[in-house]
C-alpha cells in the first residue's frame, strides 16, 4: 500500500464515513460551483479534496494550498500537477500574506477537510473574511468538512458523542488500522524524505497534531461577521460536519 492509501486509511479511524462526506462535498461544490470552476483546497495535505473534486468535475483546476512540506511532498509525488489541472502553493493559512502565494485575485469554490480546527479560533475570523474577498466575484461556495464540536450547552450529548467515537477509533485500531501517531512514526523512518521531515519539525513542535477546535456556533458567527450571506450543516455524522457557506 502506498504512503497516500495508508494516509486514506489513517484518516478512516478518525472519520469513519470520509468517503460519504467527500461525496456530500462534491455533490454540493456540482451544484452550486459555475461551470469548469477553479476551486480552492485549503489546507489540503496531500491533496485529498483537491484530486477528488478533480476527478468528480473534469473541467475544474485546483490549488492545493498548505505549509506542510512532508505531506505536499507525498502528494506532488503521486498527482504532479494532474495534467496542468493541479497547482501546489505553499503557505501558511496564519499568515495574512498567503493569498499572494495563489497567484489568482478570486476562486470560484473553496473546499476544506480536517484542517481549519487546527486554526485558533480567533485565527478564524480574519481567514473567513479573506476567503469572503476571494469568493467576491463567483459568488461560489465554501464547503469545510471538519471535526465541529458540540455546543457547551449540550455537554451530556457532547460527552456521549466523544464516547461512541472513541469507541469506533478503538475498534478500528483492534482491527489492525494505522492511527496517525503510527503513520507519522512509519513515514518517519522513510529516508527518501529526511529534508521534508526536518523542516516539519521546525513548523509543528511536538506531533503537530491541531486541537484549537472552535465549536460550529464559533465558525457560523466568524463567518456571518466576515460577511458570508448564509450557513448550514449539509452533512454530518456525530461531530464530523460539512459546513456549507454560500457568500
Ligand atoms: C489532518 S490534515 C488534512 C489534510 C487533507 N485536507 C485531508 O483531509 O486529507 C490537516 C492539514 O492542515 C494543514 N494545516 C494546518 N494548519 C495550517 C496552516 N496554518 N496553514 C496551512 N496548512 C495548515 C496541515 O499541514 C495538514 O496538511
């Protein structure tokens, strides 16, 4: 198995149904994206949303945006630039500079998956206010499937639910699933990529997991400010969510 399926099946401990979010992604993204849409993956790892919205809609071309270098590194390795259709930017989503990195003024979608909770929240508002600026002229959506925690109001149902999630990553894990200290661990011993794993150090202290979730009250608030119209949950399964933005 390669480094990228063991990533997809990594990412399946946390998000059980990843696939059937990807698909309430991309069915959203068809319907209201314009046609042949250049669409924006932000903080896209290897490029997990970035080639399925490839595959899924053959006119669109993506931009892959993230600071991390092992993981930009696995997917230019596998896509390269998918036929000119692909465009890897390295930027660091807390730096108000990155949109400079696009080398595009707008987008016409932007898609997210398990990422922006690694943000702080009070990192939220400014980085929906620019993607507010970049959706100005498309009118375009902005989907994020992310890990949407609870109300604090709701702590019994919050509790619960973190139950019966770690429930599931413990049965998957018995099961002989890679969890992602693991796979870093693995990907760790690989030499082919010592200079990529030394530069991520430096970026991510400790294991560079992100855990600054803001709830999904925090994100709905921080992008009515930033001056998104409207906002809903179109997916979700406990508190994996797809949010859906429409500017
Ligand atoms: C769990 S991975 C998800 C990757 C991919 N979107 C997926 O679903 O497979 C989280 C990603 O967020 C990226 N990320 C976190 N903070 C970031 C930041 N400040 N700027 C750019 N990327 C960031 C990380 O580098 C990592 O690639």
């Amino acid at each position: 198995m390669s480094w990228l399926e063991r990533w997809d099946r990594q990412q399946e401990v946390y998000i059980r149904d990843r696939e059937r979010r990807y698909d309430a992604m991309l069915a959203f993204l068809e319907d209201l994206a314009p046609k042949d849409p250049v669409v924006l993956d932000l903080a896209a790892g290897p490029g997990s949303t970035a080639v399925r919205v490839l595959d899924r809609l053959p006119g669109t071309r993506c931009l892959a945006v993230d600071v991390d270098p092992v993981l930009q590194r696995l997917g230019k390795d596998a896509y390269g630039d998918a036929g000119g259709r692909l465009t890897w930017v390295t930027a660091d989503l807390r730096d108000p500079s990155w949109p400079s990195a696009l080398g595009v003024d707008g987008v016409d979608a932007v898609v997210s998956t398990t990422a922006l909770h690694w943000l702080r929240p009070e990192e939220l508002t400014p980085l929906y206010r620019t993607l507010r600026e970049l959706l100005a002229a498309s009118g375009g959506p902005f989907l994020n499937g992310d890990h949407l925690p609870f109300p604090r109001e709701t702590p019994r149902i919050g509790a619960a639910a973190e139950r019966v999630d770690q429930a599931r990553r413990d049965a998957a894990v018995e099961a002989g699933a890679e969890d992602w200290a693991a796979w870093w661990d693995a990907l760790r011993a690989d030499p082919a990529l010592a200079a990529e794993h030394a530069a991520r150090e430096a970026l991510w202290p400790a294991d560079g997991r992100g855990s600054a979730a803001a709830s999904l009250a925090y994100h709905q608030a921080a992008l009515d400010a930033a001056g998104f119209a409207e906002s809903a949950i179109v997916w979700q399964d406990l508190d994996e969510r797809v949010l859906l933005a429409l500017p």
